[in-house]
C-alpha cells in the first residue's frame, strides 16, 4: 500500500486523442484506392475513406448520404474509399450464398439472451468489443509461434464507424479472423465459441501461459447484437485463408447465408468486421457521441486501442467580401492603408478518435506505477479534482484470482448524513477488464464501506454476470473479504499517521460510516473497533481512541463507562457522573445518534464490557456491605414511602452510589431503552416506543444529601405531610429533566417550580427585620439555608 501526498486543487489534465493536423490541403485530401495506405513505411492502417490518422473529411450533409448501405456489407467504405461509394447505386447486387440453418431455434436463443444473459441492451458493444479483442489476443499469441500470420502489416485495433442517418453501426477488428467453417461453427451455433476451444487446446497441451486471458464465448457475445439489430453482416478474413467470406443473418429468421466476397471494394486484408442495422427504436446507439461514451463506461481498460469516427472541428481565419460603399470610399482615401477584413469560422471535419486513453494500471506491478499515476487514474475514473486519501494496489492469487486498486476519498461526496444509501457507484467491477457493472447493493463491499472506491478485475467470474451470481457465488465471496480487509489496513495505516490532522479529517467525513459497520457486520467488529473515537470527560475538545481509553483505566476499573447524550456539554452536566469524576473514572461521551446502538453492538473491547452509567446496578468498584447494609436499614422505610407515593412511574427506589451532590436522580432498567434512545425513538417519524423496550425506571436517591434526610425524617414523623408528598413529586419530576428524560407533563412541572419560587420569595420577604438584625449581631451566629422553607411551601403561603 501506498500513501498519497495531498496537494492543493489540482485541474485535471484532459488529452486530446486523434490527429488534428490544420492545413486546408489535408482537409481535401481522399485517398482513391482500395489498397492499404502505407503508415510510416511499417505498417499498414486500416480505416474509413481511405484516410489514415492524420487526414481528415470536411464535415457537409451530403457526406453520410454517400455511404448507402443498404446494399453493402461494411459502413462508409471502412477500407475503401468514398469515391468508390458514390458507386454503390450502380454496383451489382451481391451474390446469392448458400443458406444454413441454426442448431437451435431463434426464439429460444432470442428467449436466452434478452431474458436470461443481459437485461440491458447497452452491453451488445461491450460483447462485441470483447468479440474483437478476443480475436486479437488469439493472433497475437499465435504470431508468436506463426509469424506468417502477420505477414499483411495491419495494426492490432478495433475501429467504430456509425451511420445515425440510417441506423447502421460497423465494428471491425484486425484480428484472427475465421474461415468459412469458422463462420459455420462459431455463428451457426449457440454458446460455440471459438475462444472456448483455442483455451482448452492450451489447456490439454500445457503451455497456457499470462497471455492466454481471452474472454471467451464468442458465440453468445455475438447474438447479443440482436438485443438491438434485426440484421446483422459479417465480413470476415483469416490469414489461414485466401477467400474473405460474409455471413448475414436476421433476428426473425430461422436460418443465415454464407458467401465468398467477391466484390474488391470490399476485401480487407485480415479481420472481422460486423454491420449491424439497427432497429427502428434502438437507432440511437448510431449516435457517435453516444457510441464513444458506452466505449468509455464498457470498455475503457481494454488493451487494444479502440478508435471510433467522431465529428471534430478547428477555427480558422478567412476574407469576408467587403461592402462595395466601403471599397469606393477605401479607393478615394488613397492615403490610408487597405485592411483585408477576416472572420473567425470553425472547420468540420471526420476522424478517427482515440476513445480508451485510460491505461489499466492495476495490471502493472505496483512498484512501478508512482503516486502521480495512481493520482491521474483516481482523478480520471471516478471523475474527482481532489487527490485520495490514501490507495492501496494489490493482487490476489489462489483459490481466486483478481487484480485491485482501492483509494479512499479525501471528502465524503454524498454528505456526512447519508449514510444508509444501499447503492453507490464506487466499486466498478471488471471481468478481464471489460466493464460489468458499478450497480452493487453490498455483494462486493458492506454498505458501510460504501465510500471506499475503486476497480476490481476478476478472471474467474463470467460476463454475464447476474445479481444473483454475486450473492450466490462462492467466488464474490472470497473477494469481497480480500476487499473489505485491504480497505481496513488503509484505514488502519491514515490512523496511525504521525499527522493527527489526517484521520481527525477522515472521522469528521467517514466516522459514521465505521460506527454504522458496528451493527452491520459482527464478523469485523475487530478491525472496526480500533478505529473509532469518542470524546470523553478528560478529552472534551479532542476524541481519543478505545486503545487510550483501556490504557488510562484505573487498576480497579472493571469496565469501560460511557454515558449517551444530545452533546458534551449535557453529557459533562448528567447527575450520573459525579461520584466516577470524583474517583479519577474516565468516562466516554456517546453525543452522535448512532454511537449508543454501535456500542451496545460491540459490547466490549480488550476484554472490557462496556457499561452504560445511566442504568442500573452500576458497580464503580468501591463496594462497602457493611456501609451499605446500614445505609439500608436507616432509609428503607423512606424508599418505600417514596415509592408507595410515586406508584407505577417507577419500578423501585434505591439507595444511590453514583451521586455526591445532587439529592436523586432516575435511572434506566438494564434492559430496554436509555433515556437517550427514548428520546431518539420518539423523534422519529412514527414516534412510538413499544412497551417492552421502555422499561423500568429506577428511582435513585442520595443519603447524604439535605433534601432526603429532611424528607426521611418527615416519613418517620408525619407520613402523610402533604407537603412532603408535593415534595416527592416534585423531586421526582426534577430528576426527570435532570437524568434525560421527557417529562409526560412539562406545563405541570413548570407550574410546580413557578408554584415554589413564589413561595419562597414571599417567605422571605416576610422574615422580621428584627430578627435578622438579632440574628446577625449574635457573633456566633450560624447562617442558616431557606432550603428547609423552599421545600415546604405550606408555611410560606401561610405567611402570604
């Protein structure tokens, strides 16, 4: 794995492919003949209208109605000249060829391919595309051992032309080529492929080697054509023969003809190429602009280059005739200077584009592929400005083998709250380097790692493949763990960086991407652990790690203590705090939403549960029986008089160890929701907490405090006091606010609290000024509170 230094905003560098050469000489420049034009005295280039990378053809409306192809077997004279196209009207018609039924019936292969083998008509190129490169990788692996087979110099390419005019689209390729009993065997039967058969000869004669990585089913590739072609010609030529043969077949008929090509105009000097007539509703795909774009999305990484015929222009200065006023009055001035008058027009003109510039560098060795690279392909593929994160390169050998380049992004594009998007288009699957789709719902990549992106290129898997091919498929499920576990070494790498700031970036735009992993996939929660932060009550500016958290625990500390909340600030001020703070006890502030249901999942780290401070029966480690026994027998009676007054609000009422200054609070049973997730449920868009999940409340109360030890002394004396009982419930309804809770009856609590300061202010109003003056003059004098009056209003209203 590899780290991506992070630069400012970079433009991305777009190249220009084709030739642009500007002379007026080469725009008018045809080539007349049908023979091959010699390319740098090597080689020789195969292309339409006779002109090589370099010349172009004026753009005009009358250009595309000279190839008439309605009797012709190859688009715009892909190897001849549009001289002899004008020609087609006149030509002869072509002869009769001997006519041969299919192996199987059309409906049922029609039946096969539209409903079972490709549900989008999109990928007839990318099969026919693979259909070329298929054919070159054959050639070019038998020229090793044959090299008569490249005796006719003709470059190793596939070339694209389109007729959007007439809804005509020819591929041709300068591959192997097939023989007439090629043609029958391969075209004349389904799923026969002549790839198929060459592996399986390398197979049984032991010499396959890395260059052996066709792809394969020829057969069923070129059938998908129909998906969009009611007739389909093929020209073919094989450097085994010396007779260049055409099929024709169409969608609705039973049976195709085979013929020798007799026509010169026509021949070319090895290959295939493939016309194929189009639809009347699927004449789109003849748009050039539309052509070079499903090459780009299908069959970019391709190692052979892929030209396709695009429309291109270039600006121009040329003379405007000037107004004949204007010459006459130029002719009268003869002292000032005569300007000839120009405009700027733009020059059309046809040529061959370079469509799949995009190298596959993940089929390189990683050690010699720079960051640069890695950068370019990032920025280039997934159509980014920024630089990643981080990337990692790597191979897979064995049981399954298959070729990646994973990057991290530096931003999440899809904003921070988005993260329960099911589908991303982040991972593009390759088989053999022919784009299959980006369309996954977790098949490859868990949906919280869905923000990871890059390309996976797999030898084993079919092209065809299905939905349920990846959730069935033994094999997508070895890759996808090699994937998930490349992803966490990248993530695990950006945290332990000695720049802080990295992963502080990195949480703050994909932290809850791991923390959703926490509930999603149990089998990582190792991995995934490691890598979360939290703030905490001695990290309240800064999030520290799990790993920091266990290393600052104290010897007794038998738990990790998290408390769940809206933010730090109402974390740092809960009631359930106080005696842990006290103690040293460091305790994590869960304040994201998805925080409390990710640590509830993980349930502990190093062998440490984690424990929620705001429930019950919690054990802080300084336990005292005998202490407590006590405690128990001096306020037992009083807790069961609070709770005989409070009733159902609460499951029971308890002696507190968790509180130091505040006189009560109310705690969660150790099953059901906490007052944080209640709060979260009833935010939601149903708002409805079932029965079982709310729980108990416990009612805890402090011993120490004022307030309880008045209120206990009133339970002993006078139990019925309805002061004390209004006291109850008002204590109870504070702890309510105070522990997290929603209170059932907020307008009453704040009548209550209203009810109460007036009491108390009117009481102290009422204090005789003498007795203050006694009072203070006394110089042992003991200020004493106004609490006792504030919690029995009786008396003061008495006074009122």
């Amino acid at each position: 794995m590899h780290r991506v230094s992070r630069h400012s905003v970079s433009s991305l560098l777009l190249r220009s492919s084709g030739s642009s050469h500007r002379s007026s000489a080469a725009a008018a420049a045809f080539s007349n003949s049908s023979s091959p034009v010699v390319d740098n005295g090597s080689k020789h280039r195969w292309h339409s209208g006779g002109l090589t990378s370099g010349r172009r053809i004026p753009s005009s409306s009358s250009y595309f109605p000279q190839l008439n192809l309605t009797n012709r077997f190859f688009l715009g004279g892909l190897y001849g000249s549009p001289a002899a196209d004008s020609d087609v009207s006149s030509s002869s018609p072509p002869p009769v060829g001997e006519k041969y039924e299919y192996q199987a019936e059309v409906s049922r292969l029609m039946d096969l391919i539209v409903n079972s083998l490709y549900r989008n008509k999109e990928v007839f190129l990318r099969e026919l595309i693979s259909n070329a490169s298929d054919a070159l990788d054959k050639l070019r692996f038998l020229s090793v051992t044959e090299p008569e087979l490249l005796k006719d110099a003709v470059d190793l390419d596939i070339r694209i032309q389109t007729d959007k005019d007439n809804g005509i689209v020819a591929i041709t390729d300068s591959g192997i080529g097939m023989t007439r009993q090629e043609l029958i065997d391969c075209l004349g039967t389904i799923a026969q492929s002549g790839t198929a058969k060459f592996l399986k000869a390398l197979k049984d004669s032991k010499d396959a080697g890395s260059d052996n990585n066709l792809i394969g089913q020829f057969g069923v590739g070129f059938y998908s054509a129909f998906l969009v072609s009611e007739r389909i010609v093929v020209s073919t030529k094989s450097p085994k023969s010396d007779k260049q043969y055409v099929w024709e077949g169409e969608a609705s008929a039973s049976s195709y003809t085979i013929r020798e090509e007799t026509d010169p105009q026509n021949l070319i000097p090895r290959g295939t190429r493939l016309t194929l007539y189009l639809k009347r509703d699927d004449k789109g795909f003849a748009d050039p602009e539309r052509v070079q774009k499903l090459v780009k999305n299908y069959s970019q990484f391709v190692s052979f280059p892929i030209y396709t015929w695009q429309e291109k222009g270039y600006t121009k200065e040329v003379e405007i005739d000037e107004d004949p006023a204007e010459a006459k009055k130029d002719e009268q001035n003869a002292t000032s200077e005569k300007k000839k008058k120009t405009k700027t027009v733009v020059e059309r003109y046809w040529d061959w584009d370079l469509t799949n510039e995009t190298k596959q560098i993940w089929l390189r060795n990683p050690k010699e592929v720079s960051a640069e690279e890695y950068n370019e392909f990032y920025k280039k593929t997934f159509d980014e400005c920024l630089e990643p994160f981080a990337y990692s390169h790597f191979t897979t050998e064995g049981e399954v083998e298959f070729r990646s380049v994973l990057y991290i992004p530096s931003i999440a594009h899809s904003g921070k709250d988005d993260i329960v998007n099911p589908k991303t288009k982040n991972i593009r699957l390759y088989v053999k380097r022919v784009f299959i789709q980006d369309d996954f719902d977790g098949e490859l990549f868990p949906r919280y790692l869905s923000f990871v992106k890059g390309v996976v290129d797999s030898n084993d898997l079919p092209l065809n493949v299905s939905r349920e091919i990846l959730q069935e498929s033994q094999i997508v499920q070895i890759m996808r763990k090699r994937l998930v576990q490349k992803a966490f070494d990248m993530i695990l790498w950006i945290s332990m960086s000695e720049n802080k700031e990295d992963y502080e970036k990195f949480w703050d735009n994909f932290g809850r991407y791991l923390k959703l992993g926490c509930i999603d996939d149990r089998e990582n929660h190792k991995r995934i652990a490691p890598l979360l932060r939290f703030f905490s009550s001695q990290s309240e500016e800064e999030m520290i790690s799990l790993d920091e958290y266990v290393e600052n625990m104290k010897p007794e500390q038998k738990g990790i203590y998290y408390i769940a909340a809206d933010s730090v600030t109402s974390a740092r001020s809960a009631p359930f705090l106080e005696r842990l703070l006290q103690k040293d006890l460091q305790v994590l502030y869960l304040v994201d939403p998805i925080d409390e249901v990710a640590v509830q999942n993980l349930k502990s780290y190093k062998d440490k549960n984690f424990v929620d401070i705001s429930k019950e029966d919690l054990d802080i480690g300084d336990k005292n029986e005998e202490k407590e026994k006590v405690i128990k027998q001096e306020f037992g009676q009083t807790c069961d008089w609070i709770k005989k007054r409070l009733g159902d609000k609460v499951g029971s009422v308890q002696i507190s160890n968790r509180l130091s200054s505040s006189p009560c609070v109310l705690v969660a049973g150790k099953f059901g929701y906490s007052a944080n997730m209640e709060r979260l449920m009833k935010s939601q868009t149903v708002g409805h907490i079932l029965p079982f999940m709310k729980g108990r409340r416990i009612f805890e109360i402090n011993p120490e405090h004022e307030i309880i030890k008045s209120l206990s002394a009133t339970c002993r004396s006078n139990p019925e006091d309805e002061e004390a009982l209004r006291a109850v419930d008002l204590l109870y309804e504070a702890a309510e606010v105070s522990s997290g809770f929603t209170p059932d009856n907020p307008a009453q609590l704040g009548g209550k609290i209203y009810e109460m300061m007036s009491m108390a202010l009117s009481g102290k109003r009422s204090v005789p000024a003498e007795g203050q003056q006694s009072a203070s003059s006394s110089p042992h004098h003991i200020p004493q509170t106004l609490e006792a009056e504030a919690v029995k209003p009786g008396e003061a209203g008495r006074h009122k």
